[in-house]
C-alpha cells in the first residue's frame, strides 16, 4: 500500500467518488501484490487486510445495495479470503513463536520452538511454491481485478441519513454484544468474533474520518489498539490448542511445562487487557453512539458538501435510529 493512501473519503470528496476510489486503490493493490515473488509473506498479508477493508466498505453500504446484492458479492470476498487464508498462518505462528522466545529466553524452550518455526518456514515455503507453479496466483489475480470491476456496478446515493449511520449503527451494537458475552462466556471464538466487529467498525469510522472531530478520531485510535490486542490473543489461543492438542510435540516435558505456563498467563494478561479497552470503547448504547456519530456528521464539511450536491431534490425525512 503506497504511503500517501488511507482508508477514508477525502473532506472534499464526493461521497460515491470516495468510495469508488477508495475500492480501486484496495482492489489494483491486492491484483499486484498477490504476484509479487519477493517478500511473499508480507505481500499476503497486504492483500489479506485489504479484502477485509473491501467487505467493510460494503458492509457500510448494506443497507443501500440491498441485502441481495450485499450477500452476493461478500460471498465473494469471502472465498477469496479463504484461498490466500493458509499463506498467511504459517507467518503468523513464525511471528508469535518469535515474541514468545524472547519473552522466555529458556535455551530448552527456545530449543523446541526453533524447532516448530522451522516446520512452519518449510510448509510456507511449499504452499507458496506451489501457490506460483499451479498458476493460482494469476488466478486470484483475475479474480480480484473481475470483482473490482463488479464493484462499479453498485448502485447507492450517499445519502447518509438512509443508510450510512444506519450501518454504523448496527455494527457497533454487533460489537458490543460481542464484547458483552465474552464476560458471560469463556470461549476463544467468542473472542475471535468480537475482533472481527471490531475491525469492520474501524474501517467504517475511518473511510468516514474527515467528518468526525478529533473525539471520534482518538475512538478509532483505541479501537485499532483493542483490535490489535485481540489479534495477538486470537494468535496465542490457535497455538495454545495446537500444543494442547499435541499437533505441535514437544518432547521435553519441563519445556512444555514452562511453555504452557507462559501460554496461560500471556493469554490471561491480554484477556484482562482487551476486556478493559472494551469497557473504554462500549461504554454506551448503539442509539447513544448513533445520536452522537449523527450529531458530529451534521456538523460535518462532508455533510454540508452532500446537502449542496442534493439540494435540488426532495427535502429527506429525519434519521430513524433502529433501538436495541
């Protein structure tokens, strides 16, 4: 991704134009970079997030497309997701084991990860090996650049009173519902969902950041950090059952004792963590939020460039808030 773009619709931006230009920049992107031979695990990663930036662009849109047409083309994005899915867990484990090796620094344990990240770089390299040689990758590279162009075909007014708080709405109550049954239930895809409301909230706020003031822009701020953290417990809980499960052996049993121990407590740690910056970020009601969000975007330079654009039509009803 070039250094000068960001997921956002520019202040003086038409919203439509916003969008389009923000779906072309992550669509020609992910076409260039899922064919990169060099650093092939980063370039994954970079396509991986941007899909994941693409299905909450039409998630904020939802409730404009319709949901037909919304269900149809993220079910798209979703098996795209999964094709490039396996290039990209091996590098993850390689990262994790890495951080737990300097947190320990026990030669025995440190003995048997290097051992596991070596079986991970080997099947990394395999799945990318012949990821290039069956021609997929040029594959998914058709595939990205046909779904952009389908892209062009949606059709929405930008109308931000219709359905624009409408979806933010709806996904910060998904959101927090989430966050409040990891207090009820201890489960890890109780947290793995949660991180993913959490996510799509973020690029909802952030495609629409130049229309909140700085308070919204430290909100996005603490949820990418809450996102972040739950990224990393999402990471330790995979490995932590693959070890439990005895898919990943480790031999010496005092070195499994002591990893084990360290899995428990790390996962401990960031459970305490992301519960706190939950409290911090959901604090208060999906029709508080909503109220709050509406009363920023009125003030908004984008807003007052919409209403100019649409001045000429019918006069809009005022926003009907959905209640919990």
């Amino acid at each position: 991704m070039s250094e000068d773009f960001s997921l956002e619709i520019k202040e003086r931006e038409y919203f439509e134009d916003g969008i389009f230009r923000v779906l072309d920049k992550l669509h020609s992107d992910s076409a260039r970079f899922i064919t990169h031979t060099n650093r092939q695990h980063y370039y994954i990663h970079e396509v991986r997030t941007n899909i994941k930036k693409i299905r909450g662009v039409l998630r904020l849109l939802r409730h404009e497309i319709g949901d037909e047409s919304y269900s149809e083309m993220n079910g798209y994005y979703r098996e795209l997701a999964q094709e490039v899915a396996l290039l990209r867990d091996d590098t993850s484990q390689i990262e994790l084991l890495q951080e737990i090796k300097l947190k320990l620094r026990n030669p025995a344990v440190t003995k048997a990860i290097d051992k596991i990240i070596s079986q991970h770089r080997r099947n990394r390299k395999i799945a990318f090996d012949h990821f290039k040689e069956t021609g997929h990758a040029e594959d998914i590279k058709q595939m990205i650049l046909s779904l952009q162009q389908m892209t062009h075909s949606l059709d929405f007014a930008g109308d931000p009173e219709s359905f624009i708080l409408k979806s933010l709405q709806q996904i910060y109550h998904q959101a927090r519902s989430a966050f409040e049954t990891t207090e009820l239930v201890n489960d890890d895809e109780i947290y793995h969902s949660w991180r993913k409301q959490v996510k799509y909230l973020t690029y909802h706020l952030m495609l629409l950041n130049k229309a909140w003031p700085n308070s919204i822009r430290a909100y996005i701020s603490d949820l990418s950090v809450l996102g972040s953290t739950l990224g990393k417990l999402h990471d330790l809980d995979l490995f932590h059952a693959a070890v439990k499960a005895n898919n990943i052996t480790i031999r010496d049993k005092d070195s499994r004792t002591k990893l084990m121990r360290y899995l428990y407590n790390r996962r401990s740690v960031l459970r305490k963590r992301v519960q706190a910056l939950g409290e911090q970020c959901f604090a208060e009601s999906s029709d508080a939020f909503a109220l709050r969000i509406f009363e920023n975007w009125q003030n908004s330079v984008m807003h007052k460039k919409y209403l100019k654009r649409t001045s000429s039509r019918t006069q809009k009803n005022d926003i009907q808030c959905d209640c919990d």
